[in-house]
C-alpha cells in the first residue's frame, strides 16, 4: 500500500470515501453496504474497519454499523471532492477508456490533504 507522509494509504482512502458517500444517506454505515459498493468480501471489509478505527477515522460499533469520526469526516470530505477533478484531469492524459481510479486514489495517498486542496484548485482554474 502507499503510504503519504500522513501515513494514510490510497486503500484508506478509498474506503473512507465510500464510507463518506454512504454516509450522506444515513448516519450508520453498513460493513455490508460498503463490501457491496467496493465488491469486497465483508471479512475485508471488517479488517480495514480495524485498521480506520485504530487510525482514529472510524468509529464501529458492536453490531457492524459505522460512524465516520471527525477527524476522518475532515478527512473524507478532501478526499471525497477531490478524487473527481483529479480523476478528470488525469484522464484527459490517458489512452481513452482506462480506469484511473487507483491511479488517483495512489497520488492522493502520496500528497498532503492541504496541498490536494491547493492541487484541486488549481486544476478547477485551469479549466
């Protein structure tokens, strides 16, 4: 996994992101709602919640549901808005058809959310 100089990994990131868009629907997340949007076994999906709660962007109950805390609300929120124009402008250099989206989850891994935010603006105004 990559890792940025936050320690967080492009596999992190996608989950929280998932998490993140769920979330917006309801308040609890299902592990069996993010293993079907991912197309990950629930077993996965309970080991990453693991690795999100002890990094402190999580917060799972005894019955599976989970919670975004707000450090990884903060965080997810970044990620979230940014994987769509990075996604956009990395495609535009790519052979057409290619999916990119573990392309992007990985830059966003290796950039501090702050200069992911400064990045994304400047792509927004490049347009």
């Amino acid at each position: 996994m990559t890792e940025a100089p936050s320690g967080i990994t492009a596999t992190n990131i996608r989950y929280l992101t998932v998490i993140y868009t769920l979330a917006e629907k309801e308040r609890f997340v299902k592990c069996s709602d993010i293993a079907r949007q991912l197309s990950v076994s629930r077993p996965t999906v309970h080991a990453m919640m693991r690795t999100l709660s002890r990094c402190g962007y999580i917060h799972k109950s005894r019955y599976g549901k989970v919670t975004l805390t707000q450090s990884g609300s903060s965080k997810a929120r970044i990620y979230a808005k940014s994987y769509e124009s990075v996604y956009k402008y990395i495609s535009r250099i790519c052979p057409e058809n290619t999916d990119m989206s573990e392309t992007v989850y990985t830059f966003m891994a290796r950039v501090s959310p702050r200069h992911l935010e400064d990045i994304c603006k400047n792509i927004s105004s490049s347009n």
